[in-house]
C-alpha cells in the first residue's frame, strides 16, 4: 500500500520531466542555445551589463549575473539547458501538486491533465521559439506559489520557506517576479483563512523584495530607467490576432505572441482556430469549477485569469495602444508591461485546474473510467499543437560557434575598455545560427562591456532602446569618426562579426586608424590607440548590487534547504505513525 502510494505520488513528477524532455529534444545535445533572444556561451563574464550597471534598463538581471558566475566552474551552455529544463519539469510536477491541493478527490489522471496543458500550450512553444527561456522560470513557479500560498493561508509549517523558494526561481527575471509576485497576492489575499490576509500581503511583499532586489538595486543605482522606453514599442510589442482568430480568441487559446515569425508552424494557418477550439475543448469543466467548488482561491485564479486574457485584448485595441503609449512615457519603468501577451502566463493555472475539473466531470456525467477521459485530455492537448514536440519542429537545437570567438575572449582577458561591435545593430544572422535572428552574442561572449543600443527592428519600424552611449558609439563608427572620438567614449576596443549583414557605413576610416590585433574568416578586433576614458560603474554601485544578489540567492537556497528538511520531518513523522 505504501509503495503504491509512494509511486503515484511521484509518477506526476516522472511524466513532467518526459514531457519536458520531449520538448526540448535535440537542445539538450552537444552546443549552444543562440535563437533570436535567446543566448548561451562557454563562458560569460560578471561585467557592469551583466550586473545592470549600464544606462540600458537591467532587463536581463539576475539570469546573466547567475549564469556568469555558474559558467566559472560549468560550461553555460550546460548551465542554460539545465536551468530550462528544471524549469519545464517543475511547471508540469507543479500543476499536478496544485491539482492534489485544491482538488484533493482529483486522483492521478486528473494531475497528469494538468500537467499537460501546463507544458504542451502555444504560450510555451511561443516562448521557446522567442528565446524568452528564462521567462519561462518565472512560468513555472506559478504553481508552486499557488501550492505555497494556499499553505501560507492554513498555516501549514514550512509554507512560508515554500513561497520564498518558488519567488526566488521566478526571480530570475524582472518579468518572472512580476508574474510571481501577481500570482502570490491573488492567493494570499482572497478572503478566508486562518491567518490574517494583511500578514500574508505583507509577507509575500517582503519576500518578493528580496527576490527582485538584483534588478530593483540596479536599476536604483544605475539610473537605468531615467530616460524611459520608447512609445513605439507600445504597438509594436501588442499581441496579435493569430490566422482564423481574433486577438481574443488567440489570447484565449494562449497564443498571440507580438513576432509571427516565433510561432509554430500550426499556429500560422487555419489550423490555430482548430488547435485553439481542441485546446478549450479541454477546458470544459472551467464552468463547473466555478460553480461546484466554493473556494476563494479558485474563484481568485479564475478572475486572473479573465484579467490576463482580457487586459492584453484591450490593451492591443487603439484605445488600448493610446493608454500604453501615455503610461510609457509618463512613468518610468512601464515599458517593462509593453510585451503584453507574456502576462496571459497568468491564466494558466486556472486552466490547468480547469482541465482537471473537466476530466472529473465528465467522469461522473458519463459513469466511465476517470483514465478514459484523462487519456483522451491529454491525446486532445497535444493534438491541439502537434509541432511543440521535439524542440519545436526541430527550430530547438543547438549551435557550435566558431573557435575566433573564443580566441577574441581570451585576448580581451584582464583589458579594459569597452568593446563597440559592427555591423550596427543588435541581432545577427550568422551561417552557423539558423535562419532565424539572433541576438548578438558577443556582449556574454567577451570580458569586457559590449555596447548595444538597444535598438530592436521590428514589423513597422524600429523601436528605440534606453541608453544614448552606445548610440554615440555607433553613430560615430558609422560616419568613419576618429579614434579619439571613440576613446573620449570609452571604446577600447572595435569588433567586427564579418559573417553577418549590417550596416558598416564609412566604418573603414575609422578602423584605418586603429590596430588590428586578430583577424580570420569570422571576426577582427581592433584595438582604439591612446588613453580612452573609463566609462564604469562606482565601487558603491558595484557593491549594492552585488550584496541584492547575494541575498536573493541565498533566500532561494535557505528556503530550498528549509523545503527539504520540513518534507524529511514529515515523512518520519508518517513512518512513526505507521
């Protein structure tokens, strides 16, 4: 009986991780994950960029911090691929737990449901293909944080360890503390419990203080956010109607992310309205949950997630894009919200619970087996997006750079000055990346800073970043500026990524005045001659930053160690009982 009970109990988890596997397929061979946003390296290194310390808006704080220091002792390819996928089994084990919890007479087949629709949903394949992998951290606590939440809310021991843990793993992004941070309040705050609903709003406040003090610190000390983002992101970011839906019924099937081109191949023809129809179709006990199950929290996620299905609809309508625009420009920090469809993350642990009622429901309306129907939910959901399996139709895979690159680190080891990069502009499309833009690698790559722009092209135009330094920088190396102008700027360095298109403008009277230390097929480094000025972050800065670091990390880890020791004082206590 109890090996029984151990083995469907941990059976959710095993099924979670083959899904999981299942996804990501030929990722997790030998190679480095480099699609459109997504960038992984050898090595990268703890810079002021890495740290937030630059005038561009510290969007990728703590993930570069942490992957910085891992990749002293891991290869970062390892590190990315480990992290990504931790992070897709924890979202699947997740939405099972969170299943067992608010719907504890649900059994096995109901959690695997769950499961699915967590993992196997346009919103991850859309992602995935975007290179937001890290965003998918924050994702995948959602669960958990309900699970913890609810724990917090019966003042069961050891949940508040739970909620500062899963809030540390969503923090690996400023986004995912959001996500994490939304998820939270909604759960701790709904009426009823046996603690008071202010303490826990309180106390998930704290927790989520610690957990996004990296990003919080730099942007503060940095004063990254000072000259805002730029207003055209607004419509440019907005969610999209997919082909055969609306932007509603395409936010609705959780679909709808901003580039066409970072969508399986499904999703690009009529076959979204069937793959979105089949999707809701699981979803068919959402009224009964509703109805039958009179729980605050329940009701709490459901309204959640009719916000985070409707907000981005308004928000993509022209009223909508207006209200966007004013709100960039007016406060500071607001262009962080402009990728609007990354928030119907919100919704989908109502969906995943939904899923589960219905496999319940329709159980006890037709008097079959449970694990018919559960069977048949799970057939349905990966029906729906066929193309997610195997790293999304093969688009998941990785890629070798060449050895120059490493060359370029190694020659740039224990240098200073800051690194300017042409052809201009921040994504590339090398031989070796695929058909796809990626990012360009070289600020994770090298030593050193690396100015980027900011700059994103988009559909309809460009989209401006935060900083001006770098733009200085580029505009300089485009008009075939001086040397001196470069160093007065604090370039130490030119690189140039030959096998990549760009602009290069009247570059080559600039680079005629510097010395060119390596040169192949692939890249050359220049260096800038004379005293070039420094252009870095304060000591203090430095400091502050480092120290919100540590404490998020060592949040996370204390609350790991304290989720662990609590689970062992159970389990002995369950064996003394028997």
């Amino acid at each position: 009986m109890t090996v029984q009970a151990g083995y469907r109990r941990y059976l959710p988890a095993a099924y979670s991780l083959a899904l999981a596997l299942l996804i990501l397929g030929p990722l997790l061979g030998p190679g480095y994950l480099l699609l459109r946003d997504a960038v992984s390296t050898p090595r990268s290194y703890l810079t002021d960029s890495a740290l937030g310390l630059t005038d561009a808006a510290a969007r990728a704080v703590p993930q570069d911090a942490l992957i910085a220091a891992l990749s002293t002792v891991i290869d970062g390819g390892l590190v990315v691929k480990f992290i990504l996928l931790v992070a897709l089994w924890l979202a699947g084990w997740g939405a099972a737990r969170m299943v067992a919890v608010l719907l504890p007479t649900a059994g096995l087949g109901p959690q695997l449901v769950a499961s699915t629709v967590m993992l196997w949903n346009p919103y991850v394949a859309e992602r995935l293909l975007q290179g937001h992998w890290s965003l998918l951290t924050g994702y995948a606590a959602l669960p958990w944080i309900v699970c913890a939440g609810i724990g917090v809310r019966r003042a069961t021991p050891g949940s508040w360890w739970a909620l500062a843990a899963s809030l540390a793993f969503a923090g690996l992004t400023p986004t995912g503390a959001l996500l994490a941070l939304t998820a939270a309040l909604v759960v701790v705050a709904t009426p009823g419990g046996r603690t008071s609903a202010m303490r826990r709003v309180c106390g998930a406040i704290g927790l989520f203080l610690v957990a996004a003090s990296p990003w919080l610190v730099a942007t503060f000390v940095s004063g990254a956010a000072g000259d805002g983002s730029d207003p055209a992101g607004v419509a440019a970011f907005a969610a999209r109607a997919e082909p055969g839906l609306a932007t509603l019924g395409s936010l609705a099937g959780l679909g709808g992310i901003w580039n066409s081109a970072a969508v399986p191949s499904t999703r690009t023809t009529l076959f979204a309205l069937v793959g979105t129809v089949l999707l809701l179709v699981v979803f068919a006990g959402m009224p009964a949950l509703w109805r039958r199950r009179r729980n605050p929290v329940v009701s709490g996620l459901g309204a959640l997630a009719l916000f985070a299905v409707l907000a981005p609809t308004l928000g993509a309508t022209p009223w909508g894009l207006d209200v966007g625009r004013w709100s960039v420009e007016v406060f500071t920090g607001a262009g962080l919200l402009r990728d609007a469809q990354k928030w119907v993350a919100l919704a989908v642990p109502f969906y995943a619970l939904a899923a589960a009622a219905a496999v319940m429901w329709a159980g006890n309306r037709f008097s079959l087996p449970r694990p018919t129907f559960s069977i048949a939910a799970v057939v349905v959901t990966i029906v729906a997006l066929p193309d997610l399996v195997w790293g999304v139709g093969g688009a998941l895979k990785p890629v070798h750079y060449p050895g120059s690159w490493t060359v370029v680190a190694e020659q740039l080891r224990d240098e200073t000055g800051d690194v300017a990069v042409l052809p201009a502009g921040m994504f590339r499309a090398f031989p070796y990346s695929g058909d796809a833009p990626v990012l360009d690698p070289a600020p994770r790559f090298l030593p050193l800073d690396v100015l980027q722009t900011g700059q994103l092209v988009v559909a309809g135009g460009a989209v401006g970043g935060e900083g001006t330094r770098a733009t200085q920088v580029e505009d300089v190396l485009l008009a075939g500026g001086s040397p001196t102008q470069l160093a007065d700027l604090g370039v130490g360095w030119v690189l140039i990524e030959r096998e990549t298109p760009g602009q290069l403008g009247k570059a080559a009277a600039t680079l005629a005045g510097l010395e060119q230390v390596f040169a192949d097929n692939d890249l050359e480094l220049y260096r800038v001659p004379g005293d070039v000025a420094a252009h870095e972050a304060s000591t203090g800065a430095r400091t502050a930053v480092i120290v919100a670091h540590l404490a998020w990390i060592l949040m996370g880890v204390i609350a790991l160690i304290s989720v662990g020791l609590n689970q062992n004082r159970i389990r002995l206590a369950r064996r003394g009982q028997s």
